[in-house]
C-alpha cells in the first residue's frame, strides 16, 4: 500500500533528499562560470544552480528530494520534478508497476519532462495563503490521457542522475553504456526528451558515399532542456550524448523497424560513439543507418571548446592530492571531441554551397574516398577520413583551385597536388573566413600537429592526426600524380583497385605492446581523458623520429579501426598495441655507427642524455673524436636489422616498452643452418655470392690473358643465378679430397665408384656456368657438325693454356669446360651466335633453305644470348636495390618448397617476376627489406589475372612509349596464341622467350591458390611472437595421387631442407687451400634430379611430378586426366612402346 502522499512545506527539509549541493556547481565550475575571460561565453540554458541565485528563492527553500528545473514550453509556471532513489523511495512510473495513486501531487505525468506530475509554483515565493488556481487540476481528457500514456511507454524513465550507481534502468533495457565513465562521479541530471530534429548529415546527403555498404548519417539534435549550464565540464555533455544513444537503441530494438543495433567509435574516438542499426528486409543488406546525437543550436557557444580553454578540472578527473592546481591546463583533444558535434551543421551547410549541382565533383570525391580506403588511411583514431576529403574539396571548389566544370580526373588531381605541396604541420589551413574573430591558425599550432580548421573556426578537423599519418598522406598523394604522369603503368588499376595493406607497404613493421604501462605527464593525461592511444603514440613516435633519424625516409602509423560491439556488452577496451611502420633510407639505413657532436659541447651532453650507456667517445678516421653509438653487425643481413637495434634499445631504456620488430622472419628460411663456411658468416647468402663473383673476376681475367689461342677471348660472362644475386643457396668453397666408400680418385678429377654399389651420394658441390664471347672471325664454318669440333676443341686449348698459364685444374668436354678456382668449379662453354641460325636452317626436299625455331635452337639461344643480356641487367638492379637478390632467394624458396620445381615454374621467370616488382613498383615504393618484396611477390602470385596483364620489363627505361604500346597491342590481339603468362623485357620484346612451355596455365592457378593461402597465414600470424615462420613452407600433400619416399642418403641437399633434422650435426666446412695438381671434385651430381628426369621422360605423358629441389625428400605425382581416359586400341597409337 502507498502511503498518502502528504504536502512538503518547501521551506523545509532541504537534506532529506539528494544530498546538498548535488545539482549544485562545484568549485571549479564555480570559477570556470565566473572567470572574466569567458564572461561571453554564458550559455543559452539556465540550470538548478542559477535559480538559486534568484532572489524569491534562498538556500532554505529549496526541497530535499524536489528538484527545480527551468519552465518548459508545456508548462504554467516552473515544474519540480521529483528524483527517486532516496528516502522515502518511491519508484518511478517507468521503472516498474509500482506506481503511487494518483494525488494533488502526484497525479499525472508532465508532458514537458515525461516524470510525474507536479504542482505548478512560480517564480515568486509560494505563500501559505496563496490560493491556487483550480484549472490547473481540471481532470485530462481522454485525448490528452492516451497522448500521455504514449508518451510514457515510448520514452520510459527519462531522468538520471550521471552517477553510475544511478544507471540501473540501462539494464532494464538490456543496453550498456557504451564509452567508458572514469572517473565515475559526475555532477548534474539527464532528461531524455524527443529530439527536436533529425536530419541526414554526412556523405550520404551530399551523395558522395561509396559502398559496398550505403551509410546514412542521422544527426539526431538532442533538444535544449536537455542540459545545464555547466555541461561543457568534465564530459557531462559527452555522458549526456552516450545516455541519449542508449535510450535511443533501447527504444529502437524493441520496436519491429530494426534487424540490429550496435555502438561503433566515431573515427576511433572512445569518447563519441555512434549507433549504427539495420533496418528490417533486404535494405538492412545493403543499409545501415548511424545515429549521431548533437546539440540542438545555441545550446553551447563554439568560444567554449576553443584549444585553449579548460574544460576537465584536475580536482574532479584526478583522485590523488598532488593534482594539478591553478591554473589549469588547456585541454584542446578533449574540447575537439565536444565540439565536433556543435560543427556538424555548419560544416554540412560548407559542403553544400560547394558541391550542390556538380555531379562531377561529387564523383571526384568518391574517388578520393576509395583511394584512402585502399591504402587503409579513412579509419581509426587520427585518420584522414572522408568528412576531411569532403572539406577539403569543398575548400577548393569555392577558392577556384578546382574547376565546378572539371572532369572527376581534374578534381583528384588538383586535389593530389594540393595535398603533396601543402605543409599543415607549420601553416595549416582554415575554411573560416579572416574576419569572423576566431582564433588565428597560429593557435591551433600550439596544441596539434596538424591543422585544418574547420568553417566555423573553432574545430580543427585533423586535431587527432599524428604528423606521420599526415605525412604519409602527403607521400601518397605525391606517388598517385606520379602514376598519373607515369604512362607505361595502369594508374587507374593501381590508384583506385589495388589494395595497400600496411605489412607490404613498409620495410620494417614495430608492434608496440602493455602501451598502458606507460607513464605519461599528467597534463596529457588530463587532455585526452586516459585515452591510452594518443597518450602513448606521442613519446613513442617522438623517440623514433630522433633515434632513427636519417634512416629512415618514413615512418608511419597503421589506423586500426575499432570494431562495432552490441549494444547489450560493454564496450572493448581501448587500444593496448601501436603498430608502426619505417621506410628504410637505403643509403643511411645500414650504416651501424651514429656519429654524435663533438665531444665537451652542449649538444654532446643531450646526445649522451639521449643515448644513455650506449653512447661513447671514439676518434675517426678523420681524426676528430666525437660520441658515436656502435652497433654490432657482421653480415649483410645484420646491416638492414641496424634500425631494429635502434628501435628494440630506445623503446626498452627510455620508455620501459618492448616490442615485436617485424623485419626478417623469414629470412631464416634462407640460412644455412646446418653448414657452416671457414672463413665468413653465411648470413642469408650475400657473403658467399661475394665470394663466387671475386674469384670468378679473377678467372675470368686469367682467360681473357691467355696466349697462344687461335682466336682471341673477348669476354666472360656468368649465366647462373649466382651472377644475379638469386642462387638460393649459393656454391661454397671448400677443399675437396676423394672419399673412401663413395668417390676414389682420377687422373684429374675425382670419380665416383661402382654406382650400383653407392649407398650415400657425394657431398653437393654446385657447377657455375659462365659463357665465353670471342672475337669475330669468318673462318667460322657453316656446317653444323664442324663448328661443333671446333669448339670441342677450343674447349681442349683453352684447358690447356689454363694448366700450363695459370696453374689451374681443368677438364674439357666436348660442350663445355670444367675449370678448378678458388675452391669452385666453374663450367664455362664457348658461345658462337651463328650457330644459332645453323640449328634453325632447314632444307626442303626441294632445296628450299628455311629457318625454323626448334626446342634444340631456343634453349641454345637463351643460354649464350639472352641469359648474359639480362644476367646483366639484372645484376645493376641489385646494385641498385641491395634487397632484389635475398627477394628472389626467399621467392624461389617458396615455390620450391609447395613443390613447384624449375622444370614447371622456371627460375628466370621468378626473378623477372621480382625484378618487376622493382621496375614497377606502383603503388609502392621499390623495396628495402627483402621479406616485404616477398610478401608482394606472393600478393602479385595470388591476385593477377595473367590472361589480362601482360608483365613487360623495362630495364634502364630503354623502351619508348610508344614501344611499350606496340607490346600491349601485340598482346591484345595474339592472346590466343601466346603462353599463358606473358613476360617481356627490354631485350625480348616478343614474351615468349622465358615463357614459352612453363608455367602452363595449371600451374599458375596452383600458384595463385598457394599464395593467396599464404598470405592469408601471414596477416593472421605475422605479430604473434610464437609465430612458426615454415608453417607456410610446409606444403599439403593430400593432393597428390602417389607420393614417392626417397632415400635421405642420396639426397645430396638434404641439409638445405625446410624441416631439417634438428639431430642433424652441423657441417664445418674446411677453408680451402691452393696446392698444386688439385683435381677437380664431383660437381653438379644430383641422383634425385636425375630420378626425376628419368620418371619425366618415361612417364610425362601421364603424370605431372612435383619435388623440392632444395633437400625435398618426397616426390608427389599427378595423374593427367586424359591420360586415365579409356581408348580404343589402335597399333598407330602404340608409339614405338615395348609391350614387354
């Protein structure tokens, strides 16, 4: 049973209620409210704590439990709304069937504030004697009972207090607040009343949003009766804003219009959600509507959100007793957070003027939108999103920069130049107009770091930005006119369809972890709320920028954008984790001494302040004596992983902070472990081709100064991909001595024994071929037969001259040359281009001389022609790129690994196919780190449609334009008949020289299959710390029909395996030693090559085989499909096979 309701004197009582002061302005609003300097930024809506100032009204006489709110436009005089929760509790009609009867007092529901109803009082003291006016109890009507009763059941319990012990009635509604309350306490009330307006904001109604979904912004105006004067201070408007989303979902999802409603951040920002929701049917498939709650108009003055100004009080956010005292810090991120909504309509009526009735610029800002979405710089805190995109275009159409009459090309052209040549990080930009009194641009400088005001000229639009977001954004923008301008690329293609994911734009990838372990100043802590993203990412990238310095040409922050959460579950928490990318300088970025000033000066103090125990004095070559810090390095590979050392040691002294360095990974795959060279560490391979070209360079200076040959030698030319920087694993010296069981000695070479009797194949020792050019001559015969003695003999006097000459070991053979140096055996072979044209020449039976490409002609033209000319050309671009050769290394290790030999996917191909990604590199920049060329040669393997795309190289630029086009033309029109994957080059035009019998159009499919697989394993694993790197050199064997085990033992590269016996013994190998009558060992002997040869040539024709070359110990075999399809039996088809 309710008690009678019994009339409270107003002048008593005033502590029986909430408890005194609780709608009250704290001190520090006190002061903020009385502050001269913001004495004309009074707002528009008097609250509880300005009525007690009126004079009818003194501090006695004010009700414990009633509160006094502002007159409503429903109401007669000035309604006390009361506020349950204290004693006596007496709950609320929306909170439960608990009702109280109906009373003089608390009889009917206000239609202004939606609570129960109240007697009316005025302005002026209520006397005792004053008799009220009967009509304002004349019982409703029945219209005016249902309109309430609606009212009511729609809107629910609309007063709460901030305080988290008085939002129970979300859990009523099944939602949870959606950003985080810290600290807890909050002054003031909340009134849910209908918004005031709702009107589409955003691109959807300048109709420049791009898909695949269609997002409609709602600008959901929360009216004026919803705040108080002093909700600028200590996020109560930010509260207010959440609350207001949160009856908003809950009203919503139980009615039938919604499919769903969650919470998302609004650019990352965890103190502005949004509430995105579904409609019901097929448009909740294609349309999602996000609600943004704002301030209805002159709710707040835009002065009040100025950078300068305070709006967090140190007292309330800080708990402890050393907070920050008077006077108190700016707090602009927190201010530009608030005022973003109060911008929302000026900036929307800015695009408009703009963009209203050209289609053309609209077009051009979709284009601009999907640009940034590719390169993933449109989401997260601090991004450069589209609402800027729109601002800027705007800017320009109504400066004139943009033409209204200009094509969709012109728009993001002019609008790519503008963004590469600006400088907002010095001298930002500003929509506003020059004499509208707001602040200078200079003002904003002082607290962000980039700048873009707004049209209002209080909001800067990039207040969140990092200066290395916005750089970035520049260098895009400067690649994109690039492209434009470049016309032997596809700009369209690259620009606006080509994914740019942030592990294969940057050499090296940090992930920064426990960021909230971080300490940060307590003004900055103030500023952004505890947000630990910003508060973290400012030190950390300060740090980077100084300790790498010139090694790096970027660096850059990946945007992660948060995920959308359900409106019933708390809110995820923030961001513990920053990713961060570096673009290494080549030429500064592997030099592993950092010289510092001279020492005794100013500047050396702050460098040894910086550098901490790692700096000290050393003299240089120049003789001065400078700090310095010394990194330590021994291979080439330890050079690229210099910025790494810096990273790993600055984040770790100065900020206490460990990481993940993504860099090198899978550039173990590419490591001998389980061999190990006398003289140098083998590193990822460098050394050791090192080591080939210096001895080779002294070979082949040897044959050139031979004497007494018939025809002088003009050149030596390396053909094998040692010469390129691409042998996987590169030969070895080492000094070679016949065996007891395996080998046994010859007259000048050692021989293998018995090979039925062989149980272990001889230790792997590679030959390296190298072509021999002489000088012309027309002696030269034109029979085939005879040239071929010639040089059969050639071979003989050269080895010869070598022996009696040089001193070294060499053995002749009819089609080449074995020669003992250094430790290697190189097979050098006599090049006669005529003899070319003597393998094509054919002669009819009518005596007609044709010339004819046969198999026999084409693998001689590519060995003593076309390999030297691109060995060459591919040569200068490693010299140009240091990262092309470990590239190619760790891509042919790959495909070796799936089982993708050279005999389906040729070696040359892979490293052309590399050497594009350098020549070509839109929409990056050529590589510096060999595992980021990896990672886009296996995006370029899964995601280019090769029946489309034809590869053309243009080494040192030599093709024209209109060469260039002549090709694709050729392509176009001879698709039919040319090989499935197209590959030209300066030097063979035709694109079928490489290409011509593999990869076949299967493989390339396999291919594709297997990168895309891969590099899906790489983004899901690629920062976890116990990441097995060979997961994706493991390949899958349940799609072979047959699977062949080989013997371990004669498989002479069994140590280069992926998954190498952990028990197997590492191999030193002996430094080599020069003595005289050496003899030459058993190179280039492979008993599984050979195998394979032999199943290829018996079986080919019903069976595909796959092996790693690289110590693959299974062979898998594919049947050919036509080759189980059941024949009739006809003798013509037998093809010479024994039937025995």
């Amino acid at each position: 049973m309710w008690p009678k309701p019994v009339p409270i004197p107003v002048e008593k009582h005033r502590g029986q209620g909430i408890p005194e002061g609780f709608f009250d302005i704290d001190e520090s609003d006190e002061e903020d409210v009385n502050n001269a300097s913001d004495s004309d930024d009074d707002e528009t809506i008097e609250s509880e704590s300005d009525i007690e100032d009126d004079r009818s009204l003194d501090g006695e006489e004010r009700l414990g439990d009633v509160e006094i709110t502002k007159k409503r436009p429903y109401d007669e005089g000035t309604c006390l709304t009361l506020v349950w929760g204290h004693a006596p509790r007496l709950p609320h009609p929306g909170l439960g069937p608990r009702a109280p009867p109906a009373s003089p007092w608390f009889g009917a529901t206000c239609p202004a504030c939606l609570t129960l109803g109240t007697e009316p009082v005025s302005k002026k003291k209520n006397k005792k004697n004053k008799q009220l006016d009967p009509k304002l109890y004349k019982p409703p009507t029945v219209k005016e009972l249902n309109q309430l009763r609606e009212t009511e059941n729609l809107f629910n319990s609309n007063l709460f207090r901030l305080q988290l012990s008085d939002q129970g009635w979300l859990k009523s509604i099944n939602v949870k607040m959606p950003m985080k309350q810290q600290p807890f306490e909050g002054k003031g009330s909340f009134q849910f009343i209908k918004p005031s307006a709702v009107s589409i904001v955003g691109s959807f109604a300048s109709n420049s949003f791009v898909g695949p979904d269609v997002c409609i912004d709602l600008a959901v105006e929360m009216p004026r009766q919803c705040f108080q004067q002093s909700d600028h201070l200590n996020e109560r408007y930010l509260r207010k804003r959440a609350l207001y989303l949160c009856h908003l979902a809950g009203t919503l999802q139980s009615g039938h219009l919604v499919q769903s409603a969650s919470f998302r951040l609004c650019q990352g920002d965890p103190l502005r959600p949004l509430l995105e929701v579904r409609p019901e049917g097929k448009l909740g498939k294609r349309v999602v509507v996000a609600l943004r709650p704002v301030p209805q108009s002159g709710v707040f003055k835009l002065a009040r959100f100025s950078p300068e100004k305070n709006n967090i009080r140190p007292s309330w956010f800080f708990t402890t007793s050393d907070a920050i005292e008077d006077p108190y810090p700016p707090t602009p991120h927190h201010n530009h957070s608030a005022i973003q909504d109060l911008a929302t309509t000026a900036n929307q009526e800015y695009c408009r003027q703009a963009l209203e009735g050209h289609p053309n610029i609209k077009d051009g800002i979709r284009l601009l939108k999907v640009w940034l979405t590719q390169r993933k710089l449109n989401k997260g805190y601090g991004s450069f999103g589209g609402h800027i995109v729109a601002q800027l275009v705007s800017h320009l159409v109504l400066q004139k920069r943009i033409s209204v009459l200009g094509s969709s090309y012109q728009v993001v052209r002019a609008t790519w130049v503008y963004l590469a040549q600006s400088d907002w990080t010095n001298f930002g930009a500003s929509l506003a107009e020059p004499s509208m009194g707001t602040p200078p641009v200079s003002a904003f400088h002082q607290y962000f770091e980039v700048v873009f005001v707004d049209s209002t000229g209080y909001c800067n639009l990039c207040a969140n930005m990092s200066k290395e977001t916005y750089e970035r954004v520049k260098r895009e923008a400067d690649l994109a006119v690039k492209c434009l301008d470049n016309p032997n690329i596809n700009s369209f293609q690259v620009l606006f369809m080509t994914p740019v994911p942030f592990y294969r734009q940057y050499d090296h990838i940090i992930r920064v972890s426990h960021l909230s372990r971080l300490e940060t100043d307590q003004v900055r802590q103030l500023d952004h709320t505890n947000h630990t993203l910003p508060l973290a990412q400012v030190p950390i990238l300060a740090t980077l920028r100084e300790g790498l310095g010139r090694r790096v040409t970027a660096i850059a922050v990946s945007l992660e954008d948060t995920p959308q959460w359900s409106i019933s579950i708390d809110p995820p928490a923030s961001a513990d984790s920053l990713t961060v990318g570096l673009t290494l300088d080549p030429v500064h970025a592997f030099i592993n001494i950092d010289k510092g000033p001279t020492a005794n000066t100013e500047e050396a103090e702050k460098f040894r302040d910086f550098w901490g125990p790692k700096s000290e004095l050393r003299r240089f070559p120049d003789s001065s004596i400078c700090e310095a810090v010394v990194w330590p390095v021994i291979t080439l590979a330890d050079k690229r992983l210099v910025c790494g050392q810096v990273v790993e040691y600055l984040l770790a002294s100065r900020l206490g902070l460990k990481v993940i360095y993504v860099a090198d990974q899978y550039e173990t795959l590419i490591k001998h472990s389980k061999v190990k060279p006398a003289n140098f560490e083998y590193g990822t391979g460098e050394e050791a081709t090192l080591a080939v070209l210096s001895v080779f360079n002294e070979l082949s200076k040897h044959v050139r100064e031979l004497n007494d040959l018939p025809l002088e030698i003009i050149s030596v030319q390396g053909t094998s991909p040692v010469f390129r920087y691409t042998d996987t694993f590169p030969p070895l010296a080492t000094q070679s001595r016949p065996g007891k069981k395996v080998t046994k000695d010859g007259p000048t070479c050692i021989l293998l024994n018995d090979t039925s009797a062989i149980g272990m194949a001889p230790r792997w020792i590679p030959v390296i071929e190298a072509v021999i050019q002489l000088a012309l001559s027309k002696k030269w015969p034109n029979d085939l037969e005879a040239v071929r003695r010639i040089k059969a003999a050639f071979h003989v006097e050269v080895a010869k001259c070598l022996s009696q000459q040089c001193g070294l070991t060499a053995q002749p053979h009819p089609n080449f040359l074995d020669v003992l140096k250094g430790g290697f055996v190189f097979r050098l072979r006599l090049a006669y281009p005529r003899e070319v044209g003597l393998l094509k020449k054919h002669v009819t039976p009518h005596g007609v001389t044709t010339y004819v490409d046969t198999d026999e002609s084409r693998d001689l033209e590519k060995d003593i022609v076309h390999i030297p000319t691109i060995t060459g050309a591919v040569h200068g671009l490693h010299q140009e790129h240091p990262s092309y050769g470990p590239a190619c290394c760790l891509s042919k290790r790959w495909l070796a690994a799936q089982m993708i030999d050279p005999h389906h996917f040729p070696e040359i191909v892979v490293e052309l196919l590399v050497a594009w990604l350098y020549l070509s590199p839109e929409p990056h920049e050529p590589p510096t780190q060999p595992q980021t060329a990896f990672f886009r040669f296996l995006h370029l393997l899964a995601s280019t449609n090769w029946v489309t795309q034809p590869v053309i190289l243009n080494f040192n630029t030599e093709l024209t334009r209109e060469e260039v086009v002549e090709i694709e033309g050729m392509f176009q029109s001879s698709r039919a008949t040319l090989p499935p994957l197209f590959l030209a080059t300066s030097y063979q035009p035709s694109g079928v020289v490489w290409t011509k019998r593999n990869p076949t159009l299967q493989i390339l499919v396999r291919t594709a299959m297997l990168a895309k697989e891969s590099l899906t394993i790489v983004e899901e694993k690629l920062f976890s710390r116990h990441f097995d790197t060979k997961l994706i050199f493991r390949p899958p064997l349940d799609v072979y029909d047959v699977l062949i085990y080989l013997r371990p033992l004669l498989n002479p590269r069994r140590l280069e395996a992926v998954d190498v016996n952990k028990d197997q013994p590492v191999v030193n190998l002996p430094s080599y030693q020069y003595h005289q009558g050496e003899k030459l060992p058993v190179a280039g002997f492979n008993p599984v090559q050979c195998y394979l040869k032999e199943l290829r040539e018996t079986y080919g024709e019903f069976a595909l085989f796959f092996h790693d070359p690289y110590g693959g110990q299974v062979v898998g075999v594919l049947w050919i499909p036509a080759a189980m399809e059941v024949l009739d039996f006809k003798v013509s088809a037998l093809m010479s096979i024994d039937l025995y």
